[in-house]
C-alpha cells in the first residue's frame, strides 16, 4: 500500500517512524549478554558507527542506575483503580 491514499472520507497517509538507537540496544540485549557485542549488534541494526551507539548506552546505563524500584508486596494505597469511561446519548431535535 502506498504512504499516501484516498478514501471516501479523505486522504490518508502512514506515518513512518524509523527505530531508535535506544530500541536497537534493546533488541541486541535479546541476542548476547556481552556489551561490547550489543553496541557492535545495535551499531550494524541502526547502519551508525558504534561509538554513536556506545554514547547512547552509557546514557542508558546512567539512568538504569537512578530508577526506582516498585515495592515487591503491593500495599493498601497500591491498589489497583479501574475507569470506565461511559459515552453521552445525544438527543436528536425534531422540529
């Protein structure tokens, strides 16, 4: 299918995102457990050199570093809230 076309209700496109450097480590961490092979994977995924890559996860590595952890054992104030979101009727005027 094309990135733009139309349709009865008017023109349509695809919007097209390429992948991240943060996504292609992310998918290099499914194939090895080795950094150094991670960058040199997300390096060649992305088609950028691998010192882009290594700045990235250093970047990566600093924040991983700062999260915080959820407690294990859910306690009273951690409940779970559940909303619904009902749609107003909309009266039709006859005249």
């Amino acid at each position: 299918m094309p990135a733009a076309w139309k349709t009865k209700y008017g023109g349509r496109r695809v919007r097209h995102d390429p992948p991240t450097i943060e996504e292609a480590l992310e998918a290099a961490q499914c194939f090895t457990d080795d950094e150094a092979s991670q960058i040199e994977v997300a390096a060649q995924l992305m088609g950028v050199t691998e010192d882009e890559v290594r700045t990235v996860a250093l970047r990566a590595q600093r924040r991983s570093t700062i999260q915080r952890v959820a407690p294990a054992q859910p306690s009273a104030s951690g409940r779970a809230v559940i909303v619904e979101r009902r749609t107003t009727r909309r009266r039709i005027a006859i005249p």
